[in-house]
C-alpha cells in the first residue's frame, strides 16, 4: 500500500527500547441530509367566457393538464356555472406555463397563491 501513509509514529532513540504509537484516522461527521425545500403551491384557475365551446375547453384541459375526460368536463361546468374554476395546484412556474399553454387556445386561465 504505497499510497497510504502510515499511521504510525516511532518515539525514542535506536539504543533505548523504541515506542511505536499509532494515530487513529480522524473521522469527517457526515455532511447533514438536506431535505428538498417544497415549492409554494399556486392555484391554476379556469374562468368562464362566452366565446369557446364546451368541447374547446374539454380538449384543451385534457390536452394540457393530467386531468381526465370526466374530470375535464366537471371543472368546465364549473367554471360554466360558477364563473370560475380550480384546475389544479403546482408550484409557481408550472403554473405560469398553463396560463401561457391555455392562451394558445384561447382560453383564460389565472393563478394565485395557494393558501396552505
């Protein structure tokens, strides 16, 4: 092991007994475990107009979102009914890249902070 330097130290001199002592290797702690920080969530928000079609709409979110048919279609009555609907929660960057995706499409979309 030509590499490894020695821990060990010799003290005294070639006439008298020699002592030989070994040093132990210091131990480094451990680098403590981060946790990732979670990103604060924002809302997604679909608003209601009077120009796009029900199927527009339906399309679009399954197009551009995780939700399914079914859900699609509750969120746009919704949104119908009430003026608006929450599409989903993501972190702040997603949620401003629905809003640009939705605008391809002509369709309003918003976000705002979610209050945890």
């Amino acid at each position: 092991m030509a590499n490894e330097r020695s821990s060990q130290q010799t003290v005294g001199s070639s006439t008298q007994g020699a002592i030989t002592t070994s040093i132990a290797p210091v131990k480094r702690p451990a680098a403590p475990q981060r946790r990732p920080r979670n990103l604060p969530p924002f809302k997604v928000l679909l608003h209601n107009d009077d120009v796009n079609t029900f199927e527009h709409v339906i399309v679009a979110i399954v197009k551009l979102t995780t939700l399914e048919p079914q859900q699609a279609i509750l969120k746009t009555l919704e949104a119908h009914e009430a003026g608006i609907a929450l599409l989903l929660v993501t972190h702040k960057e997603r949620a401003e890249l629905y809003v640009e995706q939705f605008a391809t499409f002509t369709l309003t979309v918003t976000i705002e902070p979610d209050e945890v």
